[in-house]
C-alpha cells in the first residue's frame, strides 16, 4: 500500500502542471473528488477506508437532496458517488438523482447523468421506467450531442416493453443527415433486434439501405444486425452474398478511408465481421460458396504482416475456409496456415492454432497427424488454458485405438485441476469417452504395458472419474452409469463380469478409507453392492452389510447417501445373520429426522422380516423385465381434467406466455435458466430399487398442482438426457464405429504416397537419430495417440522408435501382402478386411489423396469384355438409336434430376425416345420402380453416355448406359466413377453380353456426407480397334432427396429420439394456401415430394420423420405461427438438417 | 395418444425456448480494469448480472490474472468463458469474451481502446484514469456499444469526445457542433 502513496505523490506535480492536451482535464486533482481518491489512497486498513466512504456518502447524500445544488455541482456529486459505487459501497440513493440529471442537466451534466445511470441501474431496474421521458425528449431534441447521447443509452440499456414508445423516433434517425446519427440509430436498432425481435421485423428493408450506406461506420454497424439474423436463417440472405463479397473485396483492397486502418491493416473487424458472415452463407452451399473463394484467397494472401490483428484474420479466413463448401487449393493453403500458427513459438498464436486445428479435427484428421509432436508437446504446457485447449483437441479425435491413452491425460489434468467448472466438463467428457469405447477388448502397447478398454478399465476409469469429480458432478453421469451396468452390453456373460469387477473394487473401496468418497459414488456403489454383490461367490452377503452399515455410521455420510445404503442392505438382508443386523440398522433410522431415512428404514424393517414378500418386491435380475414408464403422465390426466374444469387456466408453454405477457406490456420476466433438464428416465434404472426414485414420484404427485401451470419444470424432464449407451444409443454407437472403419481402412495402394509423405514431415523433426530416451517416449505416446487416426504413420513411427517393431507393420505393396499381414493384427475394426474388394471399396475419406493416387487403378474398374461390337443389333433399336445421336449431344445436365412420379410404366415419355429406348434396357429387378428421367452424360466419337437413378427401398442405384453408335467394335470400355460425398459401389456390369449395342452399368450410392446436391464425377475411356485409346469424363448430379426415404416412427419414439440428436436448424417457411387446411396441404406436398413419413398432426403443429440412406434419422417439427410455418430439424447427422430444409423450402417454391 | 404427443410438443417447445435464449449472448460480457495491487479502476458490463455476482467475477478475474506466471499466454479460461488480459504498466486490462469468439481480435481491442486513451489524454497513465474515470468510460462508450465494436476509426472517437468536453466550457453548443459533424 505504502509504494502506491509514493507513487502518487510524485506522480503528483506532473498532475498539477496543466499541459496543453486539449482532453486533458487533469486539473481534477485538486477537485473533491481529487481529495476523496487521495484520501482513500492514504489509507492503511479497510476499516479506515469504510469510514471515510461512508462519510462521503453521507455528505454526498446531504447535498444531492438539498435543493440549493445546482446542476453543475451535481455533476461532481454523482461523479464521486460513481467512484464509491466502484468501490462497493452502495449509493442507492443517488440513482435517482442521476436520473434527474440526465432529465434537467444540459451538455457534460447531462451526458454524466446518462453515465451514472448506464452505471448503476441495468436493464431490468424498475427506475429505468423514468428514463423513458428523457430519452424521448432527447431524441427529439436539435441538438445533435443530445440525440447522440439518448441513442447511447438506449442502446446500452432499455426497458423491453418501452420499446415501441421510441421506436419510431430511433427509425427516422435512420434517415438523419449526420453519418455518426445514423450509425447509433443502426446499433439501437440492433439492441432491439436481440431483445425483442418481433418489434423490428417490419424494417428489415431500412436495414438494406444502411448496409448500403456512403459512410464505412454505418455500414459496418448493419453487418452487426446481418451478422445475427443470418445465423438464425441463412437461406434467406443469400441474395446478399454478391454484396458482402464485394464489399470485403474493397476493404481488402484498401478502398477505406485510412483512418480505418489499424496498425495498416485496413479495418480489420469490418474483415472479421464480414469473413464470419459469408462462412454462414457458404455453409452448405456450393454455389454461394464459389462466389467467395476469390476474396478469401485474396484476403488470406494479403494478411502477411507479424502483428495479432493478421493472425486474427488469418484465423477468421480459416474457420470459413472449412465451413464452407470445400475448395482444395484454398483448404491447402489453410493448413498451412494452422500449421504456422500451431509451430509459432508465440504462445497466443499457439492457442489460437489448437484451436483452429480443433475446430477443422473432423473435417481433416490428417492435419492432426502432421502436428502430432507439437500436440504432444503442448499436452505438457505449462499454461493450463494449452493444455486444456489440447485435451479438447485429443477429445475430438478419440477412436477405440486411442481412448484409453487420450481418457489418462484427461484424468491427468483432472487430478490437477482446481477449478470447478473444468472439473464438470471434464469428468463430464471422460465419462462420455469411457462409455462409448468399454467393450472392444482392442489390445495395444504403450509404454511396455498392454491396456485394454475393457471391463476393468471402464470400471477403474469410472472409479477415478467419481472420486475426482467431488460432489461437482452433474447427476446424469453416474445416472447413465447405472444405467449402462443394469441394461449391459452385448453377451450376458461380459455383463456378468462387469458387474463382477465393479462389486469386487467397490468392496475393496469400501475396506480402505472412505473419508473422501464423494456422495455420489457412495450411492453409486451402495447401488452396485446392493444389486450385483450376489454374483460374486466368495463375497458373503454379511460382509457387504457390515461395510454398508460402517458407511451408514459414518458422519460425514449425508443422508442421501444413507437412504442409498438402506435401500441396499434391503436388497441383501438374507439369513440370520443379515436380518438382525437390519433390525439393528433398521431401529437406529426409524426415529430419524428425516422422513425419507425413516421410510427406508421402515421398509428394511419389514421386508426383512417377510422374505417372500421381499422376494417379490425386489426381486433379483429385475432389469430383464423392462419397466414400464408412463413418461406422458397420462395418470394425471383425470386431475388435470378436474382442474380444468375448475376453472383452473390451461397449459401455455413458455414461449406463448412470454408473448403475451411483452404483448400486455408487463414488465419483463426472469430469464429462464440455461440449464438443461436433468434426466428422469436415465435415474429411472433404479426405478423401484432406487430411494430417490421414489422420493421424486411422491414429490410429482404432491406438487401436481402446481405442474399445469409450470410447464413441465419437474414433469416434462423424463428423457432429457442424451442416452450414450442405451437401447437406442446403442445403435448410434455402432454407426460411430462404422464410420471409424471406413477412415481408418486404408486403401493400399494410398499408403505408399502417405507413408513417404510422413517420413518427409518426420524427417523434418529432430528428434529423429539417435532418439533420445523422453523423445522415444514422445513418439510412443504420439503412436498410441494418433494410431487411429491413420494407421500408416504409425507404422512409420512405431517402426523407428523400435520396442513393438512387429505388431503395427504393414507393407504398403497391395493387395498379395496386405492380406497377408493382416494375421498379425489385433485390431480387428481396421484389419479383418481381407479381401481385397474390400479394401479397394472402402474409400478413404479424403478426396485430396485420393486424387494423388493412380485414379484408375484404385476405383471401381469394370473393364467389358473385348467386343461390344454393334455389328448385328436389331432393326428398331439402331434406328432409334441414331435418332438419339442427334438429340444426345444437345440437351445440358438439368440441374436437378427431377422425379418422374413413380410410375410403373417406363413407357410413359413417349416423346423422349431415347428414355423409352434407354428405359427398356433396364434390369428387370429395377424395371417399375420409381426412377429419375434418363439424361446425357456425354458424346463421344462412337459412344454415347446416360444415366438415371432408380430409387429402391433400402438404396439407390444408378445406372450408367453406354450406347455404341457404330458399327466398329469398341474394346477396353473402362468406366470408373468417383464422389466426394457417395460412396460408389459395383453392382453389376452390363448383365447381358448379347445386347452388343448397348451395355449397362449398375452402381449402388450411399451418401457420405450429406449435401444438398451430390455429385458423381466419372472417367470413361475406350478404345477402337483402329486409333488411339479415348477418355471423357463426365459428371451426374443428384438431389439428396433421392436419398430420403420415409421412416415409420411412433410418436414416442419420436419424442425418444428428438431428445437423442444434436445436430439441428430452424427456419420459416411459406404456407400454401390453396382452400383446404394451410398445414396439412404443406404437409401434404412435403410428404409426397420428399419422401416424408407423417407422424401426427396435432392443432397447428405436425412431426414429420424420414432418414437418409442408410437409417440415418431426421426429426421435422413444423409449427404454424403467424402465418408462416416455423420448421425445426434435428438429426444425428451433421449438415443433413440444413439440406433438407433447402429441400423443403424448393418443394414448397416448386409447388 | 393425443394427449401424450401433446406433451411431447409442448417439451419441444420448452427446449425451443431455451435454444432461442442462447442466442442472445453477447460477445463481449465485461471489461475491468485494475492495478497490480487488484484495485478495480474500471469496470463495464455488457450484460446484466446482479450486484453480488458483479463482486464474485472482480475477485476471482483480479486473483487469476495477478497470478499469472510470466511467459504464459494472455488468455485464460473461466467458466464457459475466455478471459483475456494485458497489462500496460502498471494497469490490467481484462475483458471477456464467449468461447468461439476471437482471441486475438480481444486482444486488440484492448490494445485500441490503450491506442484511444493514449491519444485523449496524452501518454495515459494510471492516475489519468483514477482521477478521470469519466473520460474513460465516455471513450469506452464511443468505442464499444453493448459488446459490440462501435467504432474503429481513431478520430472519429476522439472528436467525440473532444467536442462533448468542449460542452463544459461553453453550453452554447453550436460551434463545436461544426467541429464534431464535420
């Protein structure tokens, strides 16, 4: 304290010497509230500083009252009593005044006033309400400081429900002569926008004008709004793609004032701004994307400069780059910039580096690879927000290669973790990592010791995940825990042992000492031992009650955690033994406090005298029998009826009551809690056998009045919680898996190019020869981290470092030796693939190395047999044929295969010969199935090319027609196909070898990653007996909905599964009003043009299903408010929301 | 059947609420100033958070940045949030930010908000905020306007400020007015 004196002291003079800085108003000092700071800084107790404040606020209370003060020395009062505010003493008393100076001060006065006011008050204080008449008053005044002034503070703070008091004021400021007037007026607008969205909507076109304004301010001000009504609904702004684009294309071309320049980077937020506003346009959207591909080139090349603000665009253009559709010379050049930001030896560019490399992860494991030592380094940072940012890094990247190395450094960092919000995500994230991967007995070697995510390690795992976790925890983990031991994995013989493994270290937990168990795994255990201890043999039921007893004596022991341990001990109280000891037990709880206690104690009593009826009550193995849950509450219905008819109010939802309430201009309510609701159903495992089950549904049916009216806060939250592993889960599960197998196969004609290219970037890492022992270390865990991820580099790397040389080796010659390798492999998720089709059919992920590669080769190559000569074709097909010729070469690839409506007769497009002609060539199996029209693909000398879709039930097929127009024989046809987004694969070739004209090709499409048009590229080549060899390559564009097929749910396994998907988008939609019901009518055509399955239809909403081949779900909710049709999509996939929506809204414009 | 599906639209509904909340955050949630002895100089908050929380957040940001060790980054986390700091002399800049947003980017605009209280007062230092806290706040205002960037361009904030300071002297305000709008 006493340095700080000093300093001020000398700091003092220089204080006092007026210098000539027109702002500069140091003459302050030697005002009040100079002498107030001084004094305080004198000080040398806090409790000396309190008496002083209070002091001062007693005077300041004086003077503010007394009606002699004028406006100028309220001014310097409400400046000090800002300053005591600062310091946290309360100066309630003033607010009112502040209030009043904002009304009546003029010029500085007033502006202190609006200061104090935006200072003490926030947006929810009543006072606010007397502001209004001042801000009005303001806005209207022709004094252009104080209209700055009023758009200020209304943009600062305002009452939501005064809103349309001054709007129309704020509106025509819009409009005002002066650029800095029209800018505050933007942002006000703003505000609006985000506090009360409705309010605005009717200037959406005043906002268009702004984003066009002369002045580069207001301009930038619109973007904020454009910014946040794009992220709620892309598809609408689309139009204004050209403009941004241009308009960062001038920024970056230094077409601004210099005066926006910062360090002579021109505007870099507007840049910024703009870059995240165009990756929300191009997300999905290849059009719209390929309109900014130039400028974000543009942009990334001229951001060169070593300052913070370059690598902050630079960041921007990167996460853009990989929203968008993916251009590869641009995605190029994006890694190398996350690699220079990842290698920078400045720590901030480091972080922001992990970051974007988190971020990009999904898209583009292999970035990861290239980075691994630096990923490994940075997991031994010693600033925690590195490492952390690491650990996320590794969470995203985590197959059943990698988990058990990626959960110990999460449980690393946990161990030393002090922070509680961490902790929770943390233990939140191991314990989802820990479930999803416990079964695959995957051995491999770290570190000289063989881990397995098995049993045990998913026991042990958990174990340290609930010790660490503290009371911290969110309750849904240890319930999913439960959850996931009670309902088991595949074989009853595996859950067996699990449940063995858990009771016998909970036992041994239970010897040692207790003391710093948390409560929650206290219960979790009494649970386990209450439930499974009977599995083990030696294990006598005696000695898991006296434990349980000893914990039950335990103070520290809450009493949650004793009903938990009753519960158990009336699942064990067998024999004589046993019985007492309940009794023992049992008469120490039943005078309890607590009721619950007393309940549990009373049941352990009288079930431990009555063995049959305990037998029926809890009986063993009660898991098998699935519990029926009434998650609809429909016993309730006969109360709520009764209420009703009471006169009690019907349910509103929330959302209806908020608007009426801002309709009713009432002043604003709570905000809602973020938190999701917790699960019941995932508590439920327990149902009868768990206490607090049965606690809660007392609790339901007691507070059941209240539960009309509150909107479900206690009732609605049955199935809240994502089921990792659940019945349902379980599938997803497997999806992941399978998903992890078609990254990790290798095609092996890749591995060559790949396996140079990491031994190139190896070399480049010193830690090469001779390896020094903690870098040998570094490698192994690098091997360990990133195996799964792509199993040839850690060939490589596992070959240098030496101690497992045998087991990861895999020579990348091809087929012969693959298979042959293949014996040694424990991992059967990447290695059981044998044949080779197989291999050759799982496409890597990545079309950048596929296109490396020798093309030809590694596809789907179907070579005709020599021949398809054309000598002897029948009469009416050769002439129809050369009829086609002429047409052939014409017509363009129309944009959108469209459907022709499923009709069985191929016949029906008479006036399309060359469909009808094309058609009868159709295998019979895909004859009269609903297909796409027969388009061109292209026209070469002697072949012509075309191809439809046919839609099947469970895939698509696509049929390619290759059609010899001369008479010459055309040998070698070789046609290989090639997408980015399907999975291609052969069915057939042409069936029948006699047909010579015209050969067949059938392939099988299963999509990838969905997009809203996916598009097949394809080479053919042929050559003719005289001349040289010919290619052509063509392309075929699909809509996705080709892909949709309808999916047949219950409303409950709707609801199920709505809860289960992450990924979703919202957006309005147009109604068609054609005379009958507007919802069903939309329905209606939604249905038939993509393929939905129509749930229900209630009122004014309606749930739609469908899925993406293969049983790839998609959830529609559609909901009729005012006028429009709001839609919500979710699905586990991600990007799938977002195009069927495009889709939607296409049928709807087509209609 | 009815009623079940019923209830299950109205749990859409809920969670739609809540969704929509979500996106009203902003981007910046506060900014504090405070010395190397953890005295707040300045404090502003984007978003409205009561008293008691306000105390909460100054003492937890003033004891995890001072204990920074040196050659660490100047991010930290805290909660669901970033928080990013610099020191100028003897004074830290701390603001905070949502997750996905920009690091760097926060970073400099602490460093423009230093650039704007350098240039009003003229090599600013510690004690022309303490003893001129108003200013500052009146600058941050013309700088950032509810967690957003307001202005970027160096003169133009600073004729604002010049032009309301000249309010002081003289509460004819048609002169300076000229000054202001250009």
């Amino acid at each position: 304290m006493s340095d700080v004196v000093e300093k001020t002291l000398t700091a003092l003079p220089s204080l006092l010497s007026l210098d000539s800085q027109p702002g500069a108003a140091k003459l302050s000092s030697t005002s009040k509230l100079g002498n107030l700071i001084r004094g305080i800084t004198e000080l040398t107790s806090k409790h000396e500083e309190e008496k002083l404040i209070h002091r001062e606020l007693a005077s300041i209370k004086e003077q503010v009252s007394s009606p002699n003060t004028s406006m100028r020395q309220m001014k310097e009062l409400m400046v000090r009593a800002i300053y005591c505010e600062s310091l946290g003493y309360e100066a309630s008393f003033s607010y009112i005044h502040a209030i009043k100076l904002a009304q009546q001060g003029t010029g500085l006065e007033k502006r202190v006033g609006y200061l104090a006011v935006s200072l003490f008050l926030n947006e929810n204080h009543e006072l606010l309400l007397l502001l209004v008449n001042t801000v009005l008053k303001d806005l209207q005044s022709t004094n252009l400081i104080e209209v700055c002034m009023a758009l200020t503070v209304v943009s600062q703070m305002f009452p939501k429900d005064m809103i349309p008091a001054i709007l129309p004021l704020v509106e025509e400021k819009l409009n005002h002569p002066k650029e800095i007037i029209r800018r505050k007026a933007v942002l006000a607008l703003y505000k609006f926008y985000l506090i009360a969205p409705n309010q605005v909507q009717h200037i959406h076109n005043k906002f268009r004008k702004a984003l066009c304004d002369k002045d580069p301010g207001v301009m930038t001000a619109s973007l904020h709004i454009y910014l946040q009504m794009i992220q709620e609904n892309a598809e609408g702004y689309k139009d204004l793609t050209a403009s941004f684009v241009s308009i960062l294309k001038q920024v970056v071309g230094g077409k601004l004032p210099i005066d926006f320049n910062y360090h002579s980077v021109p505007a870099p937020w507007l840049q910024i701004q703009l870059i995240r506003i165009l990756s929300l346009l191009g997300k999905n959207d290849q059009r719209t994307s390929e309109i900014m591909y130039e400028v974000l080139d543009e942009s990334l090349r001229r951001a060169e400069m070593n300052h913070n603000i370059t690598y902050a665009i630079l960041y921007e253009c990167v996460k853009c780059i990989y929203t968008i559709h993916p251009k590869s010379d641009l995605l190029e050049k994006a890694a190398k910039c996350i690699g220079n930001f990842v290698l920078s030896p400045k720590i901030n560019l480091k972080y922001l580096g992990l970051k974007a490399l988190t971020y990009v992860i999904q898209q583009d494991p292999k970035l990861a690879l290239q980075h691994q030592m630096t990923i490994i380094e940075c997991l031994d940072h010693p600033d925690l927000i590195i490492k952390r940012e690491t650990l996320e890094l590794l969470f995203r990247i985590t197959n059943t290669q990698n988990v058990v190395v990626i959960v110990e450094k999460m449980l690393e960092f946990l161990r030393m973790s002090t922070d509680d919000y961490t902790t929770i995500d943390l233990v939140g994230k191991v314990a989802e990592l820990a479930e999803k991967y416990p079964s695959d007995c995957v051995c491999f070697s770290y570190k000289n010791y063989t881990y397995a995510p098995d049993n045990e390690w998913f026991i042990e795992t958990m174990n340290t995940v609930f010790s660490l976790s503290g009371d911290t925890m969110q309750p849904d983990i240890p319930n999913s825990f439960l959850k996931l031991l009670s309902e088991g994995f595949e074989s009853v013989e595996e859950d067996r042992k699990l449940r063995l493994f858990a009771v016998d270290s909970y036992v041994t937990l239970l010897k040692g000492e207790t003391g710093k168990l948390p409560q929650f795994f206290l219960q979790v255990i009494s649970w386990v031992l209450g439930e499974y201890s009977h599995l083990s043999e030696e294990l006598k039921p005696a000695t898991v009650l006296e434990l349980l007893q000893k914990l039950l004596d335990r103070k520290q022991t809450s009493s949650e955690t004793k009903s938990w341990a009753l519960m158990a001990m009336t699942k064990l109280c067998e024999g004589r033994a046993g019985v007492s000891v309940a009794q023992q037990v049992s008469e120490t709880y039943i005078s309890s406090m607590d009721t619950v206690l007393r309940q549990r104690a009373q049941e352990l009593q009288h079930l431990s005298q009555d063995s049959e009826l305990r037998a029926r009550v809890l009986p063993r193995d009660a898991d098998l029998e699935p519990l029926e849950v009434d998650s609809s509450l429909s016993f309730l219905d006969g109360f709520v009826s009764e209420a009703l008819a009471a006169g009690a109010a019907p349910y509103k939802p929330p959302h209806q009551r908020q608007e009426e309430l801002s309709q009713a201009k009432v002043l604003s309510l709570e905000p809602y809690g973020l938190s999701l609701p917790i699960s019941m159903s995932s508590c439920s495992i327990a149902d009868r056998q768990s206490p607090t089950l049965l606690s809660m549904s007392s609790g339901l049916s007691g507070d059941s009045t209240d539960l009309s009216h509150k909107g479900g806060s206690t009732t609605l939250k049955f199935e809240g919680v994502k089921r990792v592993w659940g019945k349902e889960g379980y599938l997803a599960q497997k999806e992941s898996v399978e998903e992890a197998v078609q990254v990790e196969a290798p095609s092996p004609l890749r591995s060559t190019s790949q396996q140079a290219e990491v031994v190139g970037s190896h070399s480049q890492t010193p830690t090469l020869t001779p390896t020094p022992e903690p870098e040998q270390e570094k490698q192994q865990l690098a091997s360990s981290l990133f195996f799964g991820i792509s199993s040839q580099s850690s060939v490589c790397l596992m070959g240098k470092s030496g101690p497992t040389p045998q087991r990861f080796r895999r020579k990348a010659k091809g087929q012969s030796s693959s298979s042959g390798a293949t014996e040694q492999m424990s991992n059967s998720v990447v290695f059981t693939s044998t044949t080779v089709d197989n291999l050759l059919c799982n496409n890597p992920p990545d079309s950048t190395i596929t296109s490396e590669v020798d093309v030809s080769s590694s596809k789907h190559t179907s070579e005709l047999p020599q021949g398809l000569t054309a000598a002897n074709g029948t009469c009416d097909i050769e002439a129809e044929l050369t009829d086609s010729d002429l047409k052939g070469s014409s017509p363009p690839l129309s944009g959108d295969n469209g459907l022709e409506n499923a009709d069985p007769d191929p016949h029906e497009n008479l006036d399309k010969p060359q469909g009808v002609c094309l058609s009868s060539h159709l295998p019979a199996e895909l004859s009269g199935l609903c297909r796409s029209e027969i388009t061109p693909l292209c026209t070469l000398q002697n072949l012509d090319l075309s191809a439809c879709h046919v839609h099947r039930e469970d895939t698509i097929v696509l049929v390619v027609f290759i059609t010899n127009s001369s008479d010459s024989a055309v040998q070698h046809i070789r046609l290989d196909l090639d997408s980015e987004l399907l999975e291609v694969s052969c069915v057939s070739e042409s069936p029948a070898k006699d047909v010579r004209s015209v050969a067949v090709y059938l392939y099988s499409l299963t999509v990838r990653r969905p997009a809203v048009h996916v598009e097949l590229a394809g080479t053919v080549s042929y050559q003719v007996p005289v001349g040289t060899p010919q290619t052509a390559q063509f392309s075929y564009k699909l809509p996705l909905t080709a892909f949709i097929r309808p999916l047949t749910v219950s409303t409950e396994e709707y609801g199920t599964m709505w809860l289960a998907f992450s990924h979703d988008t919202k957006q309005n939609l147009t109604l068609i009003n054609d005379g009958q019901e507007p919802l069903v009518a939309t329905l209606n055509v939604l249905r038939k043009k993509l393929q939905l399955h129509v749930v229900e239809v209630i009122g004014v909403e309606g749930i739609l299903a469908c899925k993406l081949l293969q049983d790839q779900p998609c959830l529609m909710h559609f909901r009729v408010h005012e006028g429009a049709l709001a839609v919500w999509l979710r699905s586990p996939v991600p990007d799938l929301p977002d195009c069927l929506i495009y889709h939607c809204q296409r049928a709807l414009q087509e209609h | 059947m009815q009623k079940k599906s019923k209830t299950l639209l109205l749990l859409i509904h809920q969670l739609l609420c809540i969704y929509q909340f979500n996106y009203h955050l902003r981007k910046m949630r506060f900014l504090l100033l405070f010395s190397r002895q953890g005295k707040l100089r300045l404090q502003k908050w984007f978003t409205p958070i009561s008293e008691r929380e306000k105390k909460k957040i100054i003492r937890d940001m003033t004891n995890m940045v001072l204990a920074r060790q040196p050659r660490s980054s100047n991010f930290l986390d805290w909660k669901d949030l970033k928080i990013i700091y610099k020191r100028y002399a003897s004074l830290y800049f701390c603001l905070a930010i949502e997750s996905q947003e920009n690091e760097l980017l926060a970073l400099e605009v602490i460093h423009r908000y230093v650039e704007l209280l350098d240039k009003y007062f003229g090599n600013v230092c510690e004690l022309d905020i303490i003893f001129n806290f108003e200013k500052a706040y009146f600058i941050l205002d013309e700088f950032l306007m509810g967690g957003e960037i307001q202005e970027t361009s160096k003169q133009i904030v600073n004729r604002c400020i010049e032009s309301s300071d000249m309010l002081q002297e003289d509460d004819n305000s048609e002169w300076y007015e000229v000054e202001l709008f250009g």
